[in-house]
C-alpha cells in the first residue's frame, strides 16, 4: 500500500509539473504526427579509409535522389562521427520514409547499388543497422553539406507513465526545438524510439541538425533559459529518464528534406 502511495504521489507530482510548465510557457498545442521511419546504416571504418566512404555514399546517391523525387523519401542523409568513442560507429547513412515498405524498398536498391565487398565496406570492423520511428519531427525543406547533429540517448524509467515520452515531447521538448527551427539555428529535429527492437525497450533519441556549429551552444544556452523560465522542467524530465543511461553523440551532417 506504501509503495503505491508513492508511486501515485509521484505521479501526481510530474501531471502537476507538466501543467505548469505548459500554462506557464503558454506553448501552441502540440500533436503527434503520422509515424515517421528512419534507417540508419552504421559503419565502423578504420581511419586510413575514412576519406573513402565519399565514395561509397556517392555510389548509392542515384536512388536516394530517385526515391526522393518519387515520394517514397522525405530525407536522407549521412553522418560522419565527430565524437569517438569505443562501441560507437565512425559513419552512418540514413534515410526517411512514411512507412516500412519505403524505407525497404530503398534499402533493397541500395544494396544492389553498392558493392560490400569494395573498400572501405569490406573492411569494417563492424556494422549495424537500425529502424526508428517518430511521431514528433519537423525540417526546413532543402538540401545541405556540412551541417552538425547532435543525438542525444535517454531510457525512461520503469516506473514512468506509458505516455511518459508523450508528455516530455509535447510539454518540454518540442516547443524548444520548434523555436530553434523557426529561428534558423537548427534545420531538422526529431524524437526517435526503435521501430525494430535491437535493444531493450524505454530508449528513445532527441535528435537536432544544427545549421552551424554555433547552433550546438544555442541549442545549450535555450535549455538552460527554458530550466530558469521554467523551474519545475528539470526535475519532471529527470524525475522519467535514468540518469546512467544517458548518451550523447555529434557528427557532420549531409541532408535532404522534402
């Protein structure tokens, strides 16, 4: 019985954080938005053949641009990792469609596009891939070269609402992006869970695509002045997330958006 006084206390606790945060903000209502997918091809590429997956990207830039113009893409894109670290990838392709069946269709063309067995593909030390999907997203239409993304991990707690993410992106995390997106400083967000579960559920990813470098510390300084409006922000995020899951990764960016 104590435990679920608790529980309920804080759960009545975090409903109350999150009314404040949003009459205090006086935020446009956010709604969810049809399912968006997203593949994400990651590569582990030994250094001295970094400066060769140009090559390979440009190989597979015929169908990308094809299932673009076609509809089936709303984006795509690729990412060259700034950050290193020991079990994280040196690049990645990505691309975006509507639904599964687009983002396999293209997946199935690019493979027979470009050659595993050329280098530097051959010679990764790994590889994985990745499905997510996103209710919450937006972009600026057009197409970029050198833009930087930050990402962002976090894994829900055990215990948090089943619309826990529901709340933090409509409450916290969206109208930031939404200001940041409108002023220029970022040119795409978005807020990703996995579509085909590779890991254990509750992760989710807040992903932006800065403009410029600079947009990194714009990004930081409007958090810290969205806590400082909004005292109660903070510990309602950190009262859904654990803490020792969090991860961050920043990589140059290639992008197209429709």
């Amino acid at each position: 019985m104590f435990k679920k006084s608790v529980l309920a206390l804080m759960a009545f606790a975090f409903m109350a954080a999150i009314s404040a945060i949003a009459v205090y903000g006086q935020t446009a209502e956010v709604k969810e938005k049809p399912r968006m997918y997203t593949y994400v091809a990651d590569w582990v590429i030994p250094r001295s053949q970094w400066a060769d997956m140009d090559k390979v990207i440009a190989s597979t830039q015929t169908d990308f641009e094809k299932a673009f113009a076609d509809g089936i893409l709303v984006g795509y894109g690729d990412d060259t990792t700034l950050v290193h670290h020991e079990d994280g990838n040196t690049n990645d392709t990505f691309w975006s469609s509507m639904s599964l069946g687009g983002l396999i269709k293209v997946l199935e063309q690019v493979r027979k596009s470009a050659n595993p067995t050329a280098s530097p593909l051959s010679t990764a030390t790994k590889h994985w891939d990745n499905i997510y999907v996103s209710r919450y997203y937006n972009w600026k239409k057009g197409s970029w070269k050198g833009l930087y993304t930050y990402e962002s991990a976090y894994k829900l707690k055990a215990d948090a609402p089943d619309d826990g993410l529901d709340q933090l992106s409509k409450n916290l995390v969206v109208p930031l992006l939404e200001k940041m997106l409108a002023d220029g400083t970022i040119v795409e967000y978005e807020i990703d869970t996995q579509a085909v579960h590779t890991e254990a559920p509750g992760l989710f990813y807040i992903v932006y695509i800065g403009a410029t470098a600079d947009a990194l510390d714009k990004v930081n300084a409007a958090i810290r002045e969205s806590f400082k409006a909004n005292p109660l922000g903070g510990p309602a995020f950190a009262s859904m997330v654990e803490s020792s899951q969090h991860r961050d990764e920043v990589a140059r960016t290639n992008a197209t958006y429709k």
